[in-house]
C-alpha cells in the first residue's frame, strides 16, 4: 500500500454521495431552466407546464435519494 492511501481516513459513502449527487444536481437545473424558457416564451401555458415542473424535479430528487442511501446499505 502506498503512503498516500495509508493517510486516507474517513467514509467513502461519503465520497459516493458527493458523487451521485451531480447528476441530479445538473438534472435539477435543466428542469428549472426549461420550465422558466417555456413559461417566458407562453406565459398562459405555465399552469399547465407547472405539472411537468414538479414531476421532473420530484424524480430527478429520487435519484438524489437513492445516492445517499445506497452506500449506507453497501456498508
């Protein structure tokens, strides 16, 4: 083993959290972002997109959840 890993102390669930949490992160923004471009180009359909809105950013926090439970089942 190398004396650099010997150094490394600490979880690495933690690690995998911070990883998995870009992804739906990134996904949270382009949900946000097109729901502001389609409202701004028709503003009387932001009813009906705010349905989509919620939905994206519900699934897209599922993902989110999934990384951090994960590496607590793979403990």
């Amino acid at each position: 083993m190398s004396l650099l890993a010997e150094g490394i102390t600490g979880s690495l669930g933690a690690v995998g959290y911070g990883l998995a949490a870009i992804g739906p992160g990134i996904g949270v923004g382009v949900v946000f972002a097109a729901y502001i471009q389609a409202t701004a180009r028709q503003p009387e359909s932001a009813k009906n997109t705010r349905t989509y809105l919620f939905l994206g950013f519900a699934l897209s926090e599922a993902l989110a959840l999934l990384g951090f439970v994960v590496p607590f089942i793979f403990k």
